[in-house]
C-alpha cells in the first residue's frame, strides 16, 4: 500500500469531513473489520442526501460505522434496515447506533441477509430509496436481485467492500463478480458503472446503480 495512499486520505479527513465523536471514536476501535473509511462514509452520506433518500437498507452492517453516516443523511421521518448476521457485531453496531442517537430511525436485524431480505416489505418496510451492499463477495448477485426488487425507480444501489479482490483471488470466486457485473449491465431497470479506488484502504472500488 501506498504511504502517498494514506497521506492524501488523511489530508482530505482532516479538511473534509465533519469531528464526529462517535463516529471517528468507530473508525480508531474498528480498523481491522472492514469498515468503510472516513472519506467513504462521508461520500456514502452525501449520495444519499443528493438522492433525498428516505429510505435506506443496508446489507453488511459490521460494527455500525458506514451505517451512522447514512443514518444521519436521513430526514425526520427516515427510516433506515441494516442487515447483520454476526450477533457480536449486530450488538456492537447497537450500541453505536444508541449512543449517536439514531436508534428512532435505524434498526439493526440480526440475521441472515439471504432469509431476512424476502420478508422486509412484510414487516412494513417501503420500497427503499437507496441501498448499500457491504457484505459477503459470495452473495453479492443473490443480494442484488433481492435489492433491485426492494427498490423502486430512482433508487440508487452502491456497492463496495474488497470489488477488486474478485480479481486477483483464485479462478474460482470470479464467476460470482462476472455474474454480479452481468446482472448490472442485462437488467432493463439498472443504469450502473463502476469505480476503482485507492486510499488507506488500499486498492478497492464500487459500483454504483440508478434504477429505471
């Protein structure tokens, strides 16, 4: 990784983004769970916010950190589902969530995504302004069908966490990123491209969708 990577990530965190207790107290306790950067949960924040997102779903929660930065882009009347099934986590995200004082809008569902995704629209949930996929590689095409279903014309749909290790692991886990990618460029309602990244992170990137 580069050391230019993380000075130029720093550089702009100290300009950029807000001091937010919680926060920046979840990125120095979470480093080693994947999270989100600092600058990605800003931008996160901020696509949701252009796309006056009133409905969020989050697949992947880990220990809450992107999920405070998309809970806090929501109005008022908001209403945010993320989807965790490592109870330790799901507990942890809880916690941050309580103590950023988000708990009105945000729930955190401890289970599996694949079992919970089918049931939300039962459970009340509206159709969802705007999703992010965060969550295991393996799954990606089966939550992306779930999320371009659970979604409405104009969603937006973000996807990240490790895009680019599809393509560097073994053969055999880049038929799941080939079907994800086939899925974004047939489908009749999804408008997608895709990004590479570097940072503190190092060499990732996302994909973002807009729904017909």
């Amino acid at each position: 990784m580069s050391k230019l990577w993380n000075d130029v990530d720093a550089y702009f965190t100290s300009q950029l983004n807000a001091d937010d207790e919680v926060i920046t107290g979840i990125l120095e306790n979470e480093e080693e769970r994947n999270e989100a950067a600092s600058g990605q949960g800003k931008f996160l924040q901020l696509l949701a916010r252009i796309k006056g997102a009133k409905t969020v779903l989050e697949i992947g929660t880990l220990s809450g950190y992107s999920t405070l930065w998309l809970g806090k882009a929501l109005p008022e009347e908001g209403r945010m589902a993320t989807l965790e099934s490592n109870p330790e986590y799901a507990k942890t995200a809880f916690e941050h969530i309580k103590a950023a004082e988000l708990d009105d809008k945000v729930e955190v569902i401890e289970a599996p995504a694949e079992n919970t995704l089918p049931k939300l629209l039962e459970r009340g949930y509206p159709r969802f302004d705007f999703i992010y996929i965060n969550a295991n590689q393996k799954h990606y095409p089966d939550y992306l069908e779930a999320a371009i279903n659970m979604a409405k014309s104009g969603s937006v749909i973000v996807t990240e966490r490790k895009i680019m290790e599809s393509f560097e692991e073994e053969e055999a886990k880049c038929p799941k990123m080939q079907r994800f990618l086939q899925i974004l460029t047939e489908h009749p309602r999804v408008d997608a491209t895709a990004v590479q990244t570097v940072g503190s992170r190092g060499h990732d990137g996302f994909v973002m969708a807009v729904l017909d």
